[in-house]
C-alpha cells in the first residue's frame, strides 16, 4: 500500500524571514533555540533571523559542524534545558537542520540517540513529544526543511538516518534571498545535491504519482537554473528555482533514495570532511548507468523521462551529462580528486549495505557491484 502525505506548512518567497514571528506565534514557540552554524552567523543570516523576533527571548547554539554529530546534538540539547526553551528554529543548510532534529528527538526522548536510528528499528519510538521545529534554509540543496529525515554522525563513527513524520518542521520558510551570494563552490555542490535528491525519488519503485511528478519538475528547475546561480550569486530567479527544486526533492523523500545515498552516507562517515552533496555529484553517473540495467520498461520509461526533463536527447545521455555539467560548475572529476581511497572501499561497501537508501534503490545492490560502483566514481 502507498503512503502519500504532504508535508507541512511553507512559506516560499522573497523575504519570507519576516514571517519566522508569525509562525512561533502560529504554533505555539515562545522561547526559541536556533541552531545554526558559524558560517551563517558569520554572513548575517543568524542576525536576521533575530530581527524577525522582536520582543521574543531566544538563546543560540551557534556550533554546528558541517556534519552535525551526537556530540553536537547533546550540547545543542543542554543549552536547550538550560535556557527553558519550548522550541527550535534551525538557521542554515541540511547541517543545521538536521543538528536540530536531533535536538527535537533528544530533547523529549530518554536514552541514547542511537535508539532512535532508523536502521536500529528507532523510528516508531520517536513520538509527537519532539520538540516543535521551524526551518529556515540558507542553502538549495537537501530539502531537510520539508522531510522526515535527518542525517547525524553518532559516537561510534556511524553515519546513521532518523525518520519520523514527528520531526517534519512544522513550518518551513523558504526565503531565496537568504541564498543571495552563497559561494559559488557551496552553490554547486548543494545544488548537484538537490539534482541527486531528484533523480534518485524519481528512480524508485515505489509508487505514488504525485511524488513523481513534484520529483521530476524539480529535476528541470534544478537542471536548468544550476549554472546561473552559481555563476551569479545575485540572480534572483535562479536562486528561487534552485531553492525551490531542493524542497521539491525532499517532497518525494517518502519514495526512498538509492544507491548513490547509501554511498554518500557511508563514505561520509568514513570521512567526515567530505560534502554530501559533492559525493551525490560523483556517484550520481555511475548509478544512474547501473540502474538503467534493470530490464524493465518502466525503468527505461523513467529515465527516459529524466532525460526529456534535463533537454537530452535520450536516457544514454544523462550519465555523461551529469559529468559535464560537474566541470562546468567546478566540482571534482571525480573520487580521487577528494582524496578517497581504494583501502576505504571495504568499510564504505559495509556500511552502504547497512544504510536505509540501500534496499528503496531499483535494484538492490551486492557487495561486488558497490565496489564496481566506487570504482566507476573514482
């Protein structure tokens, strides 16, 4: 049987900050914690935040890492308790966001945060206790701000998911000018996130049409306005196509990922360095090639589709599209380049075949094809 359900409440536009007031007050938040990061704080996108909450008191944790851990999360939550807080509103990209999720689990639940972990069989046990969460994204790339899901490092070095339809943000606000002048490089990589979300929900199996449909136009505004937003950073229509692409990924999370996620999670928390969003450009060729193996005309008819979506003439064209447009925007050509390793292969295939994405891929992947897979992205 599908489960089809749409999602939460956006607010999607040019200056849409100014409404972050407006929805404490609409759901319930009288004493906020943001989370957020250095960087954002360092850009004056944590200011702003903080000017559409007058007259309101809010604490901040403000040391995020660019792959948020346990160790974050638990000093997120002490600050949380300590300061009384009611409330959570994340300030940032898919780091910041999914730090607070993790917050708005620990904050309310008992025991470890692993017991939570979608592959540890947690996801039924984090209930409508969580803490209330808004989201306001400052990068185009994982849709964190309209999913279930949160990506966290835990103590033991695991990369691991939590899924709960109790850690959806109960309000996202999508304000593209948050996004105006974002490092190029930062533009790129989270945007090529956004494409791999996109295709990835498209690809699977599962059924629900309106998935499909909000997966594959947000594949063609992503496809599309990627370069100009790279290129210019002040591009006002390529930043809200682009933001709005990464929310449209997200939408379709509940189909499932695949292969090119199970990868990116695993060598992540191999080596925590490395961008998500980076890896998904490297892997997203080689998957796409390897799914498109499966003798299915609904497959071919899917790829097909993903192709008319990108302006190619045929499915065949995607995996060495993905490639030039990696150039074009300046991303690695290719694992190698970002330092990885044929001695790591052993420990990302392991970890690949444990992650949550591994069995939603069209065709489930071996331990051998994985590794064909690393080395086809090297």
């Amino acid at each position: 049987m599908a489960f089809i359900y749409y999602v939460t409440h956006i607010q999607f536009e040019h200056g849409a900050i100014r409404l972050l007031r407006q929805e404490c007050d609409r759901i319930g938040i009288t004493r906020p914690l943001i989370v957020t990061d250095p960087g954002v704080k360092a850009a004056g996108l944590l200011q702003r935040a903080l000017d559409a909450l007058p007259g309101m008191p809010v604490a901040v944790f403000d040391q995020t890492p660019s792959n948020p851990t346990e160790a974050a999360v638990r000093a997120a939550t002490a600050l949380f308790h300590a300061q009384g807080c009611d409330g959570l509103i994340a300030v940032g990209g898919g780091s910041a966001i999914d730090c607070a999720k993790g917050v708005a689990i620990a904050a309310r639940h008992e025991g470890p945060l692993k017991t939570y972990a979608t592959i540890e069989g947690g996801s039924a046990l984090i209930t409508d206790r969580a803490a209330p969460l808004i989201a306001v994204p400052t990068t185009s790339g994982t849709g964190s701000e309209v999913a279930r899901g949160a990506i966290l490092i835990l103590d033991d070095h695991r990369k691991l998911g939590f899924h709960s339809w109790n850690i959806v943000p109960r309000a996202a606000i999508c304000d593209p000018e948050l996004t105006l002048g974002l490092p190029p490089m930062l533009t790129a990589a989270t945007g090529m996130d956004a494409v791999a979300h996109c295709m990835e929900t498209f690809m699977s199996a599962a059924f629900n049409p309106p998935a499909d449909g909000i997966a594959l136009d947000g594949l063609e505004r992503a496809w599309r306005f990627i370069e100009r937003a790279t290129r210019d950073g002040s591009d006002r229509e390529a930043r809200l196509n682009l933001m709005s692409a990464s929310m449209q990924g997200a939408m379709a999370f509940q189909k499932g990922l695949g292969c090119v996620h199970s990868l990116s999670h695993s060598l992540g928390g191999v080596d925590p360095r490395l961008h998500h969003g980076t890896l998904n450009a490297m892997f997203l060729p080689a998957v796409v090639q390897f799914n498109g193996e499966v003798e299915s005309v609904r497959q071919e008819q899917r790829l097909e589709r993903m192709a008319r979506a990108m302006g190619l003439a045929g499915a065949s064209d995607i995996g060495p599209a993905i490639r030039d447009m990696n150039a074009r925007l300046g991303l690695p050509a290719g694992l190698a380049a970002m330092g990885v390793q044929a001695a790591q292969f052993d420990r990302i295939i392991t970890g690949a075949l444990a992650d949550h994405c591994h069995k939603t891929n069209p065709r489930i992947a071996s331990a051998d094809e994985y590794r064909g897979l690393l080395e086809q992205s090297m």
